[in-house]
C-alpha cells in the first residue's frame, strides 16, 4: 500500500453534538484506503459510518461547509488524479449525493465569493485554477483568468 497523507476534517457530521472526522486518503496508487466517515459513539469512541465510494483516486484536499444549507456540514473533495466531489450530508452524518466539479485539484478553499450568503468553492491543481459559483441546485462554472 502506497499511502502517506491525506485531509481529516473535523465537525459534528450527524448532529448529536460531538466532534465526528472525515478521513480523506493520498496514495500513490489504488491500493490506498478509501475515504472515511468516523463517526464518535461515546467520549473518544469511533466508529466507520460510511466509506466514501466514488473517490477512487487520490483525495488531495477537502473542505468542509453547508454548501446546500440545509443546516448540516457537507463535504468538498479534491481529486489530484480523478474528479472533485461535492458530498450532502443527510444531517444524520451520511454523504449521499454527490456532484463532480471538474477534476485535478491540489488545494481547495471555502468562502462566499460574490458575496451572495452562501458558500463557494475555490479549486487549483493541474487544471487552471477554478472557482465554483454556488447555486444551490447546481454549481454554475467559472474559470479565473
């Protein structure tokens, strides 16, 4: 296994008021582990709720915020060798849905761009850096110049 960092995102995923983790794997090749809800039973136990299917190459970056804002935390994860994900929790700490927005990423950042209430996502990598406008329903495209 060729494995040797990744991103943990900590954050209460499915409402029950303690700190839950996302883990987010880098590897070299597809025999790293895959991407991990840990979800926390009772004062520092842990356990996998979910592993994160779709993320097959390497989870170069996340973030975390209420991209839907439906109340709960969602998930942002950057691919370097395959496509990012947008991931909606339930609000019970399951990633359901998911939207690919573009491909390539090595660092992402959070924030509202233009200003508008909700959460957009900046993206750089391989591809020319991106910044996706949210929309609620659909992320509409940007490219900056």
């Amino acid at each position: 296994m060729s494995f040797f960092g990744g991103q943990l995102l900590w954050d209460d995923f499915d409402g029950d008021g303690d700190q839950d983790v996302a883990v987010v794997r880098y590897g070299w090749d597809d025999s790293a582990p895959p991407d991990h809800i840990w979800l926390q039973q009772d004062r520092w136990k842990f356990r996998v709720s979910q592993v994160i299917r779709g993320n097959e190459q390497w989870g170069s970056d996340a973030a975390k915020a209420d991209f839907d804002q439906d109340g709960d935390v969602d998930l942002f994860i950057g691919q370097c060798g395959g496509d990012n994900k947008l991931w909606f929790n339930d609000g019970k700490g399951k990633f359901l849905e998911n939207i690919e927005l573009g491909s390539g990423s090595h660092a992402v950042a959070v924030g509202d761009v233009d200003s508008d209430g909700d959460v957009d996502i900046f993206v750089v990598g391989c591809a020319p850096p991106t910044v996706w406008i949210n929309g609620l329903v659909k992320p509409a495209k940007d490219t900056v110049p």
